[in-house]
C-alpha cells in the first residue's frame, strides 16, 4: 500500500505540479493537466484494448500520443506552461490527421474529433495563439480533401457525408469553439478578478487587523499618556501610563471627562482651559495635527505639565483625535527655578551697594552695569551700555585687563586683583577687581566686581605717615613707654626701654612688667594699675623701682592712661622716666641738710 500511495503521489506532482502565483496561469495549469490526464487515459486504455485483442497496424500512432502527453506533462513540471500546451495541441492535431489518411475507415471518426481539439485550443491559448492554431486546424481539412480528389491521397475516403456538409460541420465547431473562447475568456478574466478582489479585501482585512493590533500594543505599551477624544471632546479611552501620571485609581476616572475638567479654570496665558481646549481641538479637525503645552491637574491635586500633540485619525470609520502627552514638569519647574533665580540675580545686581557689571570677556563690550558702577566712575548707563571699555578710556593702562582676562581664562576667575581705572574725569581709582564667567542671554560673559579702596588707601597713606611720625618722635624721647593689654602682658616698648633698662622686646614682649619690679613695689604698683582701668580714675603719678637686665634698680616716675578702648591701642599704655639721679641728689640733699640741722642744734647748745 505504501509504494501504491507514493506511486499515486508522484502521479499528482507530474499531472498537478504546485500552482503558481499567477491566478490565470494557475487556471491554465488545471485545465491543461486535467485535458492531458483524459487523453493520456484514454490513450492508454486504446492502447491495452488493442493489444488485448490483436490489434497492431495502429498501435504506433498511441505510442505517439502517449509519448507526446508525457512529454507535455514534463514540460508542464519544468513550468514551461506555453511550450507545454502547444507540444499538446500540435502533436493532438498530427495524430489526427494521420488518422484521417489512413486506409483504415477510422478518418471518419477522426474528422469529428476536430471541433474538440479546437474547443482544448480556446480554453488553452491565448487569442493569437488560438488564431493561428485553429486557422491551421481548419485548412487543414480541405487541403487533404484537396489532395484526396486529386489522387495524391488515395484512401477509402466515404461520400456518405458530402465533403461540402463536412466542411459546414468543422465551420459551425470553429465558430462554437470560438464562441467558447471569448465565453471562457469573459468568465475567467471575471472570476480572476473576483479572485483578486477577494484576495485583496482578505489583505487589507490583515493589514487593518495587524495595524490595530500594532496600534493597540502601542497605545498599552507606551511610556507615554495617550488617550482619545470622541467628537464631544470627551475621552474615550487613555492607556496605563495616563492612570500613572494623574494619580487615577482606574481608567474609569478618566474616561468621559473633559480635557477642562482635569486643568485649572485658568491655563498659564490667562485663557480658560475650557476655551482654549475647544479652540485646539477646533483647529485640529482643521488642520489635522496641533501641537502646545498644557497644564493638567493630577487627582491628588498637584499641577502636571505636559507637552500636547493631537493628531486625528480614524478608527472604525470613527474620527478620532488622538492625544499624547510628554510630561515636561521638571523642565518647567527648572524654568520657574530659572526664571526666579534670574529675577532675584537681577534685583540684587541693580541694588547691590558695591559697583557691578556685564562685559563680553573678549572685547569688553558692557552689556549692564549697575547704579552703583555709574556713581562710582561717573557716566550715565546710556553712556556705558554698548561700548568697549577702552572707548571709555577707564584704563590707564591697557595691560590691566589684558593681565584681568588673562586669568579669568586661565582660572576662571579674578579674586582681589588689585587694579586702578580713570572715572570719567580722569580721576584715578583703586580697587580690587573681582570677576566669574557666567551664562547671560546664552553666551558667556564676564561679572566684575570692584571694590573702592582709594578713601582707604588714602587713610592707609596717612597712617602709615602718622605712625612713621609717631615711631620717629618715641625714637627721639628719652622717656620709657610701655603698653599692657587686658592680660597684663607687655606688648609695647619704647626703644628708650633698651637705653635705660637694656632690655630688648625680645626679653620683655609677652610677660609681665611684675617680673621686673622690686617684691616690695609689686603691690602698690598693682593697685595704681587697676583704678588706672577705671575709665572715671584721674591717673596721678607714681614711683616704683624696676631691675636693670644687669641686675641692679632703677627708680622710675611713672602715669598710666586707659586706652582700652581704642581701637588702635587696646590696652593701658605708661609712661616712665629714669628719676635715679634725681632721688640720689634728693637723698643727699636731705642728709646734708639733716647734718647741717644737727650741727646748728648742736652750737646752739652751752
């Protein structure tokens, strides 16, 4: 049974070979195949009939028409369609013509074999094809009826059937079979089409199914809100991701609200949200796509910033405006951010009591200055604004800024450059230039920062002068200055010290003046210091005994003065002088007037 099957199998590849995409070509390979599995049949069943009962003068004519069926089906398994048919058809008509010179009485049979073979033409070949075919088909008839009255053929050729019946017969069969043709041709050209209309319905039915379902795996599986709004403005549908970002519980939530009635009554250009969503959905009907930024409400309340595109399209033959939404509330909240920091920038420049300005770093354009930089170098802003800092001529020398600039690309920044610039009245001023690299308008520029100190330099100047006055005038006294602070420790003396005492600031700066006192003057000396720190104590001179670096003492005449709260000073600072000499002469001046007392009491005496 299986060698049956598979005989049966190879039989319907030869006979029925795979239909190609061609739908006219498929139809001629069924009809082709079906007509040459007939005769092939009928051939062979003639063939075994014969041979079964003797007959042998005309079995060489089957083997023919066998041969040329088979080699006709092999040309129709090689996809040779054309050549197929036509190795058919001809062979078909040779058999038959044979048939009808023979001398064996079959020709008359044969002759009525004609309208079929033409009928196989019509439904086989093409129009050009048949014409030529079934033109040669019908002369070929008279031609060897020609030949036959001639005696060219001699044959047993019966006149039962008046050669003139004979040809009207094959006329009216040729006229049928083209009947058939262009009948065949009409219904198969239809059905073809038919056929493809078919088959195309069913591909877009396919694409319209695999586009839905492309677009319903895009709509769930988005990361993105997108929603859909019906002809009311309402929506009819959103995916996951829209229950997400406002914080619904469901889609049912969402799903037959307004766009108005999840935004503030207000969008942020001061229209209603009601208005304004009427008039975008109004002009994307119009206009078929539109696209802006809108702020919704979240259900708990919080604001939701979205970039909107709409986008109409059809589903069911429903319009549909599709909405997406991209959620662009930290860039808003960056704007605000931004947007606060740059008014409060713009504020604390306009305000600020020290001179600012904006200038491009590379050509020193300004771009703004403040009021304060005004007062300071003396022009209006309408002056300043626009121009390069050389056309103002504010450098006395150019290589400031080039040395400023040079910095501020090398590091960035400028911190305390000490610089001088000309006012507009050629006045020179020094300050400390600071300077940073800032974003302003989209581009990096330049904030200075200066700092007047001309006032202090001046004040500097005179002190400096005040204190080198000060320091030649104690370098010229003679009289011994000192300065306690709050402690009690040396922080001041005068070179006068290093003279008188030969202590040098090295042996005396941070230690007590109580270490170089007589023990029996530390305790008045004390006392006097602290109502010294008494601010309403009028300090009265006073005597102590202080130890030479040699080790012998020196009286000294000395007044306190409270300078504690001087800024300059703190502290107390005491004046001495070296009273030595002076007490020796008082000593000796008491003891000669002692002795000179005892020696008039004594003369007076008997």
């Amino acid at each position: 049974m299986i060698y049956i099957q598979e005989f049966i199998n190879k039989i319907k590849k030869v006979i029925l070979p795979p239909i190609p995409v061609d739908h006219y070509s498929s139809r001629k390979i069924t009809l082709l195949g079906t007509i040459s599995f007939a005769m092939f049949i009928l051939a062979v069943l003639t063939l075994i009939n014969n041979l079964v009962f003797g007959i042998t003068h005309e079995n060489y004519r089957l083997y023919f028409v066998i041969v040329s069926i088979l080699f006709s089906m092999f040309l129709l398994k090689k996809n040779q369609i054309n050549f197929s048919i036509y190795v058919l058809l001809y062979c078909t008509l040779v058999f038959l013509l044979s048939v009808i010179i023979s001398q064996d009485g079959a020709h008359d049979r044969a002759l009525f074999a004609y309208p079929g073979l033409l009928v196989a033409a019509a439904l086989l070949l093409e129009k050009r094809g048949f014409i030529i075919f079934s033109t040669i088909t019908i002369i070929s008839v008279p031609v060897l009826g020609f030949l036959e009255i001639k005696g060219i053929l001699v044959n047993e050729l019966s006149f039962s059937t008046t050669f003139v019946y004979i040809i009207n017969t094959v006329l009216i069969f040729s006229i049928t079979a083209l009947f058939l043709r262009i009948l065949v041709n009409t219904i198969s050209e239809n059905l073809d089409k038919l056929r493809l209309n078919e088959e195309e319905l069913r591909n877009q039915k396919e694409l319209i199914a695999e586009s839905e379902y492309k677009f319903k795996s895009l709509f769930e599986g988005s990361m993105d809100p997108i929603l859909l709004l019906d002809d009311n403005a309402r929506f009819i549908g959103c995916n996951d991701a829209t229950v997400k970002i406002l914080g619904a519980n469901s889609k049912h939530e969402i799903i037959g609200k307004t766009p108005a009635d999840l935004s503030p009554e207000f969008q942020p250009d001061g229209i209603t949200s009601l208005k304004m969503s009427e008039l975008l959905i109004q002009k994307t009907k119009s206009e078929g796509k539109e696209l802006f930024e809108w702020t919704h409400f979240r259900f708990d309340g919080s604001e939701l910033f979205v970039e909107v595109s709409l986008s109409q399209i059809k589903i069911d033959e429903q319009s549909i405006i599709l909405v997406h939404w991209r959620d662009i509330t930290k860039r808003k909240r960056d704007e605000i951010i931004l947007r606060e920091s740059e008014e409060r920038f713009s504020k604390a420049f306009i305000v600020s009591p020290v001179p600012l300005a904006i200038t491009e770093i590379e050509t020193g354009l300004y771009l703004d200055i403040n009021e304060e930089w005004c007062r300071l170098f003396g022009f209006k802003k309408e002056e300043a604004i626009g121009k390069r800092s050389v056309e103002l001529g504010i450098y006395p020398d150019y290589k400031i800024r080039e040395e400023a600039v040079s910095k501020i690309k090398k590091y960035g920044k400028l911190d305390r450059f000490p610089s001088q610039f000309l006012n507009k009245s050629g006045k020179i001023i020094d300050t400390f230039w600071s300077a940073e690299v800032i974003s302003f308008g989209g581009r990096n520029v330049m904030l200075s920062l200066l700092i007047d100190y001309t006032e202090q330099k001046l004040y500097q100047e005179k002190l400096i002068s005040s204190e080198e006055k000060f320091r030649s005038i104690i370098q010229g006294l003679t009289d011994l200055i000192f300065i306690f602070d709050r402690k009690g420790k040396i922080v001041f003396q005068s070179p006068s010290v290093y003279k008188t005492l030969g202590y040098s600031e090295q042996d005396t700066i941070g230690r007590s003046p109580f270490q170089f006192l007589h023990p029996d003057d530390v305790r008045p000396t004390e006392k006097e210091l602290f109502k010294i720190l008494n601010p309403t104590y009028d300090s009265k001179p006073f005597l102590q005994r202080v130890r030479h670096k040699d080790g012998y003492y020196i009286y000294l005449e000395s007044i306190g003065i409270n300078m504690v709260n001087n800024v300059y000073v703190k502290g107390v600072v005491v004046l001495s002088r070296d009273v030595t000499e002076k007490i020796k002469t008082d000593a000796a001046l008491n003891e000669s007037e002692n002795r000179f007392s005892d020696l008039v009491n004594n003369i007076q005496d008997p």
